[in-house]
C-alpha cells in the first residue's frame, strides 16, 4: 500500500496515529524482537515501550532486556581477537565498501564522500556537485539545499531516486526544487578538478560544472576480504548484510535473524 499525503502535517498525524495503534507492543505476547522468535509469558526478561519525539519526529522505542550474547565493545575484529574465542563459526557482518569511481582528480581534497557530509564530519563550500543521484545523494542535496548551498545533483538514470519508494520520493522532489537543486541526469562524472566537475552529458558532450565541493554518492559494493582471511583459522564462516550484499536495515535483520537460527540447525 502507498499513502500519499497532501500535506506534511497529514502525515505526521499518519504516524502518530500508527504509534498510538501500536502502544501494546511492549507487551510479552506481542513483542517479538527477531523474525519468528516468539517470546511468551514464560520467556524472562523485562519488556517496555516508549514513545520518543525528538522535535518533530515521534518514534516506538520497544525494549527487550535479556540475553545471552556477550558483548566486546570498543573491539575490532582481528585474526588475534577471533582466534582468542576459537569459535566453532564466526559471522561477519562488517558492512559495505564504498564504490568510487575511478577518475581523474578524485583524491582531491574537495572531493568528499556522502556519509561524512551527512554526519557533519565533513563540511562542503557553498557550489556543491552531488555525483550519485539515489537515496544517499538525493537525501545529502536535501540537507545541503536546507543549509542553502548551490547544489547540482549528477545522476546516470533518466530519474533520481529510483531506489526511493514513490510516495518518500514525491516528498523529497519536492523539498529538492524549493531547494532549487539542479537535477542533471543520464549523465557520467570525466574528470575533477580545482574548480569542479567536468561530465559526459546525455549528449555525451562533455560539460564544466562549477563547484567548491564534490561529494560522491556512487555506492556501496559488497566485502569478502575480511571473511575470506578468517578461513584461515576458522572452517565456518559466514557473511551476512550489507557486507554480503548492500541492501537496506530490514534486509540485514532479517537475513542476520535467519543465519542465526540456521547455525543453531547446524550445531
Ligand atoms: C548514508 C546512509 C543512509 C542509509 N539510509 C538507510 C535508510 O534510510 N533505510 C535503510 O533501511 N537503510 C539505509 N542505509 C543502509 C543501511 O545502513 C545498511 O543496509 C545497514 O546498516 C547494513 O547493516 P550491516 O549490519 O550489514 O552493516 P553496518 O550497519 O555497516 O554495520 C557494520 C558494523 O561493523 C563494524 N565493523 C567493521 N569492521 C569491523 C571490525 N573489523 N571489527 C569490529 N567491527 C567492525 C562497523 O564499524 C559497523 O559498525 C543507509 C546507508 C547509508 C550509508
């Protein structure tokens, strides 16, 4: 189903209406924190449901306090830190690798990538060229154009967006033209350079883009380098999520829920 909203504010009220619906999944029998895994009123732990509104956004904070997983935090993963464990199997669930294209000028310090724009490690001039126009990229133009810099979006589709559902993205189109963001599609990045971006355009002519920062949205590939090197010490392993294949929150979840219970079939 796709709801479409004329308004922000209709939607708004969607949500808030969704949350109240769902105030009840804090409870024992309703919760179930894993894909199929059920919890009764015999499975110990202490369960809780919240709702949070930080600003404008409201958001169902369900707890479920118990488990037997140990955790190590603030450890990286090594060969050393895995053989300590000598565990029977190991998952890995390391995410995604960024995919750069390979061009002319890209090592530049002007050229930064979506992800640390998007967490403020990073920060752009004020002619900024976005090239990737999917999810990452639309949505980096849409925190750039509220910051009021002059974005340029290079995408290789006819469309933006394509990855984003229909309903999200007419929202986001729209908040990207009150931006004044320039859309450029079907076209390819050739080379960088101080002063910006020289593409192939539809045409394929090449075309000067002016620009104080580029910030590449290209992508993600998956990542097997790190999984390969532990079958040297351990024979199962396993490799879930966007390190498997770059996908979405949902899809890591579900596919990690699924492993786990496929080695428990296998121990
Ligand atoms: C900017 C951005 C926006 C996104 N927006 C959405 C969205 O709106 N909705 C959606 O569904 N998906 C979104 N995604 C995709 C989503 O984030 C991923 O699909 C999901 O996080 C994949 O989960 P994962 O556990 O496989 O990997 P990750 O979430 O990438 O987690 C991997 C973890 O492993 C850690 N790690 C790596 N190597 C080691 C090591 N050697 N030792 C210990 N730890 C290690 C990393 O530090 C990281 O914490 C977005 C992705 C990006 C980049």
């Amino acid at each position: 189903m796709t709801q479409v909203f004329d308004r922000p504010i209709r939607g708004r009220e969607f949500f808030e209406e969704v949350i109240r619906d769902n105030l009840d999944q804090g409870r024992p029998d309703r919760v179930q924190p894993l894909f199929e895994w059920k919890v009764t009123k015999r499975t110990p732990g202490r369960f809780q449901t919240r709702v949070i509104q930080n600003g404008v956004h409201p958001s169902l904070h369900i707890t479920y306090k118990k488990s037997d997983v140990k955790l190590e935090l603030n450890t990286e993963a090594t060969l050393a830190t895995i053989e300590k464990f000598k565990p029977n199997a190991v998952v890995v669930a390391t995410g995604a690798q960024r995919w750069i294209p390979d061009i002319p000028g890209m090592e530049a310090p002007h050229v930064l990538h979506a992800e640390d724009v998007i967490s403020g490690a990073k920060t752009t001039g004020e002619r900024v060229v976005i090239v990737g126009g999917n999810q990452i990229g639309c949505e980096t133009a849409w925190l750039l154009g509220e910051q009021k810099k002059k974005v340029t979006i290079i995408g290789k589709y006819a469309a933006i967006g394509m990855d984003i559902n229909p309903a999200t993205m007419s929202y986001l189109s729209m908040k990207l033209r009150e931006f004044g963001v320039n859309i450029v599609t079907e076209s390819y990045p050739k080379t960088v350079s101080k002063d910006g971006i020289t593409i192939f355009n539809k045409d394929w002519k090449e075309q000067k883009i002016e620009a104080d920062t580029i910030v590449i949205a290209t992508g993600y590939r998956s990542n097997f380098e790190f999984a390969e090197s532990i079958k040297k010490i351990v024979s199962k392993v396993f490799t879930v999520g966007d390190c498997l294949e770059p996908a979405s929150i949902l899809e890591a979840v579900h596919r990690g829920s699924k492993l786990g219970r496929l080695i428990e079939e296998l121990a």
